[in-house]
C-alpha cells in the first residue's frame, strides 16, 4: 500500500515571498511612525533587504534558473530544483539583469540598493547604528524603486492566479509607501530654509551618504546632514563619499587596482581632496576638499607625477610639483 504524500500546507513561492517581506516592511514602517521602537527598524532593513534578493531573482528566473546560481561551475538542475545551491546577491543580479534581461537599473536606485546591502550586512553580521531618519529615507527609496520593479518587470509576467494571490497585498503595499513618502516629505520641508541658505551662502550642498538625501551641508571641516542628521569628519567622509557616489572603496583598490581618487589638496594639504566628487554645470568633473571646502576643475590643477598629489597648474608646471621638482634638484 502507498503511504499519502504529506500535505504541505506552508506555501510561500518566490512571488509571494518577496510581496509578503515588503508588505512586513511597510507595516514596521508605519507602525514605528505611530509607536518608536528600534527593533521595528531593524526588521525594516533585514526584511526589505530579502525582498531585493527575493524579486531580482524572480524576474532573473524568467531569462533562465541557471542564472541564478553565483558560481557557473555548481551549476545542476538537481540542486536547483532541490534550493541546494548559493545563489546570485544583490550586485550580481544586477549584473545579470543587464547582461540577459537587458534591464538598465539607475545609478541612484543601484546607490540605495547598495546602502541598504551595508546596512543588512552590518546588522545581520555583527551590530548597526544609525538615525531613524536615515534607515526610513533608505527604505522609502528602495520601497518606490522596488513598486516601480513590480509593475514594470513582474506582475505582467504572472499567471492569474499568481496575481490574484499577492494583489491586495501589492495595492496595500504601494498605498501605505505614499504615506511613508508624506512623512519624509513632511521632514524635507522642516529643514529646506536652512539648507537653501547654506546654498545662498556659497557652502557646498550634497547628497548625504546615510540618509542619500541632498540636506548635507559641507562647509569646510564640518560636513553635517541637515535631515539625518549626522556629523562627518574630514578624512572619514571623503572615504565616505568614495565608496557611496564613487564605486570605489580601498578594498577594490588593493584587490583590483582601482585609481584612489582621494588625493592631497594643492591649498591645505590634506589627503581630502577627492577627483571627480561632483558635477559641474557644463557636466565636466569637479574636484571637491573635504577639508578646507575648496572646488577645482580639471584645467586648475594637476597631478604630480612623483607624489600623484595634486598641485596648481599652469603653463610653466609641466607634470611635477614644486615640492618634489625642489627635492630633485637638492638630491642632484
């Protein structure tokens, strides 16, 4: 006689999955508005964090399951079939989702992405502290690109009865991501007169590393988020702003070679000065001293090709600083 198959009766396949972790974030999210607990925004990050993971690899799955393993090599439909295998993270699913699917994610959405990936890191692994502001203004941005993600890569994909199952849910979801907007929106406008008269006044306005808002006021030694709020030392934000805005971090710099954009600044001295922090108006790179404040374009200074600091230019510099062309010729 055959036994009966055991019945299982706990179904969450990767759709659901995904939908039903965002919709926990929402939750946590306006529940904390109402009633502040910490721990309800350590869940906003862990969860949120799943469902990039979750929905990435659901619309990955579409262009094939094998994409979703990390390594080529451990590539078996008996271990995919099974959920035996380490599957692809955040980075490389963006990866892949250009390369197969030909998904183009912006780089302000692929900056959010990333936060979030740190955020979910340092928690998960070994402990995370920031403000409240800065966790829920990284959660709405992922949140709405998120929403955005469903609608245009997922839900037209499903079956009926795969849309049937998550659609409240999703409806409920994006009503309860305009609130959260409100809030933010509320917090923006609390603190908007004193970032546009730092502006007025000629202090630099940029986008802050934790919160990913354009409320950090940099004026000289202090660099202080107007929204976070938060303080960052000279040195540790040029770091900071590095490997937030820049793709570039020591790590890849050790490892893969990557030029290190932190350079000495020509008037303080410091190694603050970082290549290519913004943009100008005509779109050219415009170089930024995180310690005395000072801006540079390209055609006002140069890199010396003996201490690679940057020195002022002129038509008479050539490619090597004063201190080091003086050196060279004390050693002769």
């Amino acid at each position: 006689m055959n036994q009966k198959q055991e019945e299982k009766d706990f179904k969450f396949p990767p759709i659901q999955n995904g939908v039903d972790y965002l919709h926990n974030v929402v939750g946590l999210i306006l529940s904390h508005e109402e009633t502040p607990e910490p721990r309800n925004l350590k869940y906003v990050i862990l969860h949120l964090h799943a469902a990039v993971e979750v929905l990435l690899k659901n619309r990955l799955l579409r262009e094939g399951w094998e994409l979703l393993f990390e390594k080529p090599e451990e590539i078996s439909q008996e271990r995919y079939l099974a959920s035996d295998f380490r599957s692809v993270g955040v980075n490389l699913a963006i990866k892949k989702l250009r390369d197969e699917a030909g998904i183009q994610i912006r780089s302000r959405d692929k900056n959010a992405l990333g936060r979030l990936t740190k955020s979910r890191n340092a928690l998960q692994h070994w402990g995370y502290e920031a403000s409240t502001n800065a966790i829920e203004s990284q959660a709405l941005k992922v949140l709405e690109f998120l929403m955005s993600f469903l609608y245009s890569e997922l839900l037209d994909g499903l079956e009926y009865h795969e849309k049937k199952l998550i659609g409240e849910q999703v409806e409920w979801i994006k009503r309860g991501t305009k609130k959260i907007s409100g809030f933010m929106e509320e917090r923006r406008k609390r603190v908007e007169p004193e970032r546009d008269a730092a502006r007025e006044d000629g202090e630099l306005v940029l986008d802050c590393p934790d919160c990913l808002e354009d409320f950090l006021v940099s004026s000289g030694t202090e660099h202080r988020c107007l929204l976070c709020p938060r303080v960052f030392a000279p040195l540790e934000f040029a770091t900071i702003y590095m490997e937030e805005f820049l793709n570039t971090s020591d790590h890849s710099i050790i490892k893969d070679g990557d030029s290190d954009p932190r350079k000495g600044c020509p008037e303080c001295t410091q190694n603050a000065l970082l290549l290519g922090a913004l943009t100008s108006e005509s779109g050219d790179p415009k170089h930024v001293c995180f310690s005395c404040g000072l801006t540079f374009s390209d055609s006002e200074i140069a890199e010396c090709c003996d201490c690679q600091d940057m020195f002022y230019a002129n038509e008479d510099s050539g490619t090597i600083c004063d201190s080091c062309l003086r050196s060279r010729v004390d050693y002769d």
